[in-house]
C-alpha cells in the first residue's frame, strides 16, 4: 500500500487545523510533494483565499495566504503538526527530495514507533511517524 491507496475508507475530519503562508500555493504545492492531496482551492486576484488538504491515511488541513486574512490573521511559521503514517521512509524520501529541512533524522523513538521532523519553506515544523497516540479511555 502506498500513501496514495484510496481503497481503504477513511471518515471525513471534523477537527480541521489551520495555517497561514506568505507563499500558500507554493506550501500547498510542498505538502503535496510529500504526499498531501489538494482537494480545494479558492483563489482571489493570485492569493490563496481557502485551501483544504487532505492527508490519505485521515486527516486534512486548511491554509490560505496571510495577506488576505483579516481579523483571523496569525503568524505565519508557527504552526507544528504531527502526522501519522504507515510509510514514514516513503515520506521521508520524498520530504528529503523537496527539500526539507531535517530537524531530527529518520529513526526508531522511545515508544517503538519510527518517525523523524522536518520544516517546511514556511519555517513550520512537521513530525511524520507511526505512533497512533494512547488509546482513548472509555
């Protein structure tokens, strides 16, 4: 299976993190890279107004261009995700082939679990790896 397999059902988000860029369309073009799929964008006079992402293993994300964010701006770079992968080398090899910066290599952590922290050109901080989190308590 690779990251790109559609065969399994993942349910809709309903938690949707949210970032800002100087540059959106060139973060979604990087997310993309690593294996993000675009699944709407809504431009206006060439910025990002409203982009969604969406991860294929669960998950997605909204961004648009700080320029047009009004009231809800925020800083741009500050955002941090963690994303959980059953691929992390396959993603590894393609954050390392869009030039990411490494900020911790690829390896087996504490838990069991491998995973390894990039920075996208934003200056963002990404955590890819296997660890699913604690099970929720009943």
């Amino acid at each position: 299976m690779n990251i790109k397999d559609t065969s399994v059902e993942v349910p809709a988000p309903t938690v949707w993190p949210t970032l800002q860029a100087r540059d959106a369309r060139a973060l979604i073009d990087w997310l993309v890279a690593l294996g993000f799929e675009e699944t709407f964008v809504y431009s206006d006079g060439g910025a990002v107004v409203h982009a969604q992402l969406w991860w294929p293993e669960g998950g997605s994300l909204m961004l648009a261009d700080h320029s047009v964010a009004g009231d809800c701006s925020r800083q741009t770079g500050a955002f941090g995700a963690y994303v959980v992968t059953d691929h992390v080398e396959n993603v590894y090899e393609r954050a390392k082939a869009a030039g990411a910066r490494i900020v911790s290599e690829l390896a087996e952590q504490h838990h069991g679990e491998r995973e390894f922290t990039v920075t996208d050109p934003e200056g963002n901080v990404w955590s890819f790896g296997s660890y699913r989190g604690e099970p929720r308590k009943s």
